[in-house]
C-alpha cells in the first residue's frame, strides 16, 4: 500500500468506531444465539445486542447469559468479564467453573463466538496470542474457542497503527487456529471468509472498492 | 470430629515445602485467594512453580509472591492482563519462566487429574506452536492432540461461605477456577469470606464438595477492589 492510497482512504471515507464495529456485529447475531465474546472490541458487542432479542452470552471465566455493564451503584464486584471489567448477569443467566465453561467452548455448544485478532488470512487461517518469540505471549481462552463455536468471527482494526493490513493471503505470526474465521468486522469493512477467498459484504460510507483493496494484501472480491 | 477450619495462617500453610507446584484460584484478581498467598510468603517456601490463569495484578497476591522471588516458573493461559508490572519485570528480566497454555485445556488437564483420567485428547491448538511435540491423533476425520493430567502439589482457592467438613459455595464468577484447583491438588487449602454451621450450606448450592477440601481458613475480607 502506498502513502497516498492510504491517505484517499482516510480522507474520503468515515471509518467505523470499535463501538459502530461492535454494534454492527451485535446486529448480525439472531436470536436465540448462543455466543461467546472475547476481550478487545468483542466485549463491546455485549453493550449492543437490542434488548428485545435474546442472545445469550457466554464468558469464559464462567458466565452464561451475561448482560452489559452495570450502574456505578449496581456493581457486583464478583462478576466480571473476560476483559475484567464489571457486568451483570441477565434473569435466567447461570454461573459455572472453568471446566463446565470450557466444556461449553470446546464442546461445540455455542452457535459463535466473536474475537480479537492480530491477523485473519484469507484461508481462515488467524494469529491474535503472540507477535514474536519475544514478546509476552497470552493465548487465553482463544485456542479453545477458535476450535469449538460452530462460527467465528473477528473484530478488528483494518490495518496496523503503522498501516500494515491486518487482512494477508497468510499470517506472519504464530497461529491460533487453522481454517477458523468466517467473518471479519473492521473499521472499514465487513468481509466473508469463503472458499474464494475474502468476499467484501460491506463496506465503510464513502469507501471505494478500490481504496478498500488498496490497504488490503489479500486480493478482494465483492460478497454475490 | 472432622473440623478443618484452622484458625492461623501458620496452621493452613504447614508442610508446604520448596519446588511445590502450587495451584492457585481465580481470574484476575477475582476469586484470588490473596490472604493465603500472603500466608504462603510468610510462611517462605520457595522454587515455586505456580498455576494461575494470570500472572498477577498490581503488587498484591499473586504478584507480591513473584516480586519477593518466591516462583521459579508461572503456568497461566494470559500474562498479558491489565497492570502485570511484576511478572513483566520478571519476564524481561529472564528471572522467571513462563509456559502458556491454552485456558480450556489448563482447566480440562486439573479436572482430569482431580478426576482420575491420565490424559485426553482435545482439538485446542492443533496446528499451532503450542501443539508442537505433542501425539497428534485424528479421530473421525478431525485431529485432537493429547494432553496429560496436571497435579498440584497444593491449591490455595477463595470461597464464599464454607463449613468444618470443607463444603464450599462460590459466589458469581469468583467461582471460575477454584473448584477444579480443589479437585487436582493433594492439599488443597481454601480461605472463605463466612464460616457457618454444619447443615446451614444448601447442599444444591455447594460448588466444591468437602471431600475436595483439607483445610479452610476464615478471611472475612469484605469486597475485592480490584480486577
């Protein structure tokens, strides 16, 4: 990507906030869901599934049917979420221990699961635990849930804070799982991982295909 | 009589010795048996290898007994929590070695050795580094990678309420790892907000079953302040 691409793309688009990011994906989940949502954007996706719609949320550290943030007067401060931050627990919400949570991840009981990541390459393939043999690596609940929900899907920024795409034919770093992601949410577009590669559904107001592909390394197409 | 319930930390933290590996409840900091951990540095053992989902918060609990030197190695799923000043010192420093492991498979490894099962295989991290060296094994078309049980030495956990026989309940998601800890460690010592009568417990409501339990600790330290 060139300076200047990544220029037009900034100037004439209105990117999406990791809030619109999280409320577009917390639109997309039916009712009746059963959905695990891991730390970074993803927590935000629980702050913004319609009230009306029943979507049960699952958190790893043993949480099922988990609502949004509490009142400052109303906190709990047993329950927390897998970023540890304070929830609430919605009516007919449940607690469990680590083991039951993880039969829950593993045991291919949720309908999907919606995390972060460093990278999604264009064959499902993504990396969100570890950038090098140097840093702190922190793998988390993200192994366990990459192989267990019937779906995942990634929340991210489009590219890195040096403009690096996050979106690759393959990821450079070490892998969380193989052949994972169906869909990725970034601020600038909503894409499909499908056998042909990334299939664009949507895209930032004011974002050209063009613009899109031009910060993008994996090659694009649109969604039929 | 069966009563359990200690009633100094000297007492709850007797025979732990040096090179123990110490299991150690919680999420953060919630569910974190701290005042057992104090306990621990009091009581000074030391070449520890410790297993936690985190690795520390702050200068307190788990991150206090890193920064006085006392653990040789930390097994957790996520060092990368909020504020791990200590162990990122640490960690930088080469003073402390770290082993990562997926969290459903570090929880999956202390039920099946509080369980009686030596090994397993699950599909967490197939064709990932941390599946490397280890029986990969395709059944019904999928592959799984074996795992073995993983034993503590001991298991400092946090209840909520417990009684003299070391029933636990747990309260909201300060449950999380505790009642498996309990379940893999040879001792397994528990600190409980309340410690009420025999028969007062609900016995549908209790989360670790005493048998589980070799000593409990009454800390009534009120509400955790920090996550």
């Amino acid at each position: 990507m060139s300076a200047s691409a990544a220029a037009d793309a900034s100037t004439t688009c209105k990117p999406w906030t990791r809030e619109d990011i999280a409320a577009r994906a917390a639109r997309d989940i039916p009712e009746g869901f059963y959905v695990n949502i891991g730390i970074g954007i993803p927590v935000l996706v629980a702050n913004y599934v319609p009230a009306e719609r029943e979507v049960i949320i699952h958190s790893e550290n043993g949480i099922l049917g988990m609502g949004p943030e509490p009142e400052p007067e109303a906190i709990n401060r047993w329950l927390i979420n897998a970023s540890k931050k304070y929830v609430t627990l919605r009516p007919g919400g449940a607690y469990m221990h680590h083991a039951d949570s993880f039969a829950i991840i593993r045991g291919g009981h949720l309908d999907l699961c919606v995390l972060g990541a460093f990278q999604v390459a264009e064959n499902g393939d993504f990396a969100n635990w570890s950038m090098s043999d140097t840093d702190m690596p922190s793998v988390g609940g993200a192994m366990d849930l990459a192989v267990g929900a019937k779906q995942v899907w990634v929340l991210m920024e489009h590219t890195t804070k040096t403009g690096e795409s996050r979106l690759l034919r393959r990821c450079t770093y070490p892998l969380t799982a193989v052949g994972a992601v169906k869909r990725i949410y970034t601020n600038l577009a909503v894409i499909d991982v499908t056998a042909d590669g990334f299939a664009v559904r949507d895209m930032a107001p004011g974002l050209t295909f063009e613009a899109l592909q031009d910060v993008t390394d994996a090659p694009l197409r649109m969604a039929n | 009589m069966i009563d359990k319930i200690v009633h100094s930390m000297a007492e709850a933290m007797a025979g732990i010795r040096d090179g123990s590996v110490v299991l150690i409840g919680g999420f953060g900091s919630i569910g974190q048996p701290n005042a057992l951990i104090d306990g621990l540095i009091e009581q000074g053992a030391k070449d520890l290898t410790v297993v936690a989902n985190n690795a520390g918060v702050g200068h307190t609990g788990l991150a206090r007994l890193m920064e006085v030197g006392r653990v040789r190695k930390i097994v957790c799923s996520y060092p990368r929590t909020s504020d791990p000043v200590v162990f990122e010192g640490l960690y930088r420093a080469g003073r402390i070695e770290l082993e990562v492991m997926p969290q459903g498979t570090m929880a999956e490894r202390m039920r099946a050795a509080g369980a009686g099962i030596p090994a397993f295989y699950t599909p967490t991290s197939v064709g990932t580094k941390l599946a490397e060296g280890k029986e990969v094994r395709e059944f019904a078309g999928r592959q799984y990678v074996l795992e073995e049980a993983f034993f503590g030495d001991v298991a400092l956990i946090e209840a909520w309420e417990a009684d003299r026989w070391g029933n636990l309940t747990y309260r909201s998601s300060a449950r999380n790892f505790n009642p498996v800890m309990a379940m893999a460690a040879k001792l397994t010592i528990a600190q409980a907000q309340h410690i009420v009568d025999l028969g007062v417990l609900d016995p549908e409501k209790i989360g670790t079953p005493g048998i589980f339990v070799n000593r409990v600790v009454h800390v009534p330290y009120g509400e955790p302040t920090v996550t």
